[in-house]
C-alpha cells in the first residue's frame, strides 16, 4: 500500500510545468527559488507533524506527496507557459550523444538513493526502514536541499562560461565556498543536536535511529560539497563524469550494504553511505581540476 501511495508522486513529478527549465536557464533565481523551496517546507511540515501525529512511517508518505503537490502546483502558478505535446526526431538524436551520460546518470542516481532502503527493509523489517527513511531526511535534507538549489541555478551559469576556463573556475570555486559556509554548520549542528531533536519534535520511540542521523549527516556534507561537481561537468560538456561518480557510488553501495547492515544494523546502512560518499569524493576531486 505504501509503495502504490508514493507512486502518486511519479504522476504529481512528471506534471510539473516543463517550462520550469527556464528558471535555470535563464538565471531566474526568485522564481526557482520559491518552486524548490516551497516544496520543500511543505514536505517537511507534513513529515514532521504526522509523525508527531501518527507515529509511523506514514509520516514520511504524506511528506512526500505533499512536497510534489506543491511543486506541481507552484509550477503553474509561477511559470504562466503552457506545455504542448510535440515530438522533433532531428533534436531527439542530436540531444542523444549528450543526454544519454544525463540519463545513465539519473538511473544510477536512482539505484544509488533507494538500494539502501531496500536492504534496511528486507533485513531489518519495516520499523527499522521508517527509522533509517527518517533519519535520512532529516539529516540530509538542510544540506542537500539548500545547495541543490544553489548547484541547479549554477548549471546555465556555468554553460555560458564553459569556454572561458579562468572565469569558470572562478564561478566554481565561489560556489564551492557559499556550499561549504552553508553545509558545515548544518551538519555539525544535526549531529550534536539529533537527540534533543528526536526527544522532543518526535518522542521517545524514535531515539533508535539518533546514531544513524548522525551519521547520515556527515554523509549530508559530503553530499552538498560533491553535489557542485554534478552541474559544473554538464555545464562544461562533461557529463560522463558524472556518471562515473555514480558508478562509483552504485558498486560501494551493493558491496558494502550488506555486511554492514547486517552487523550495525541501520547504523551500518548509514556508515555504507557514508563509504559511497567517500568513493564519489575521491574521483571528483581530479575531475573538478581538470576542467
């Protein structure tokens, strides 16, 4: 029943307004800036309260489906174009040598995000996977949502000095600095703070899964800083850079999941990321140089 209700979000994603795209490409910041982040607090606030309210993992559905409705929504309300359906065979197979690194990207990044959840379920059972789905979102989503905003607006900025290697490595490293100022904080503030959260936002039964958000939030601030990575190559015509990191990340993932969850149970499925974190940190770091 669970995985039928989150199946609505697929349908509520793939209704966005397409021309949301132009938020990015033409640097319309306020514009992407209320799309994501109203989203984003409404998947929060309803995740929050229902957990406090219902006590399970119904908490994280609705919080889901509630951030897509809101997207969906704002998609329309901010964007006042109007898609319509045509389909350009000549632009399908120029767009093909490019895109085809975007979507073996886009499907390992899917495997890579829910692979872990599939063991901590199957291994752990359904209580523990509410605990570890829980402490994910908490822990990573103040990072990672604050600078996916700031890496998807970095994307056009990037295409247009793609071509100007001094000016695009000065653009990267500005961002790198505002993701890193934002992100540490963050992190340092979810591990030292998670049990007090936990205590009184969700209660007493939810204190199990406090070492796993610790964690999973160092793997948080590791995410944010790679995440820069991921708009720098496509914007510079590197996209099959991205898709070897998430290579790199699928494989740790699948070899390590196992063992470790098994002997640390939802902590060793947050450790496991963390390790896949580490992998994807190691071949960024040269590929970011060499562009």
């Amino acid at each position: 029943n669970i995985l039928r209700i989150i199946g609505i979000s697929i349908i509520l994603q793939s209704l966005n307004n397409i021309a949301v795209l132009y938020f990015q490409k033409e640097l319309q910041f306020q514009k992407f800036f209320k799309y994501q982040f109203l989203g984003t607090i409404a998947d929060v606030t309803v995740a929050i309260t229902f957990a406090f309210l219902l006590k399970s993992v119904w908490a994280l559905v609705f919080g889901l489906l509630a951030g897509n409705l809101v997207r969906c929504i704002m998609s329309y309300v901010i964007e006042l174009y109007r898609p319509r359906f045509r389909f350009d065979k000549a632009q399908a197979k120029e767009l093909f040598g490019f895109g085809r690194w975007i979507l073996g990207s886009s499907i390992l990044v899917f495997i890579g995000a829910h692979i872990d959840d599939i063991f901590v379920g199957r291994l752990l059972g359904a209580a523990a996977l509410g605990f570890y789905q829980m402490a994910y979102r908490i822990s990573n989503m103040p990072a990672t949502e604050i600078t996916y905003m700031i890496a998807s607006v970095a994307f056009p900025a990037y295409s247009k000095v793609q071509d100007h290697q001094v000016r695009l490595q000065q653009a990267y490293f500005r961002i790198m600095r505002l993701t890193v100022a934002i992100s540490i904080p963050i992190a340092v503030g979810i591990v030292f703070l998670a049990p007090e959260f936990t205590n009184i936002f969700l209660g007493e039964k939810w204190m199990p899964m406090v070492p796993a958000m610790q964690l999973l939030a160092v793997a948080g601030l590791i995410k944010s800083i790679i995440s820069t990575g991921s708009p720098l190559f496509t914007g510079s015509g590197h996209p099959n850079f991205e898709f070897y990191m998430q290579l790199i990340r699928g494989l740790i993932i699948i070899i390590a999941i196992y063992p470790l969850t098994i002997y640390m149970e939802i902590s060793g499925a947050a450790l496991c990321v963390i390790l896949s974190m580490v992998g994807m940190l190691i071949i960024w770091y040269p590929f970011s140089q060499n562009i």
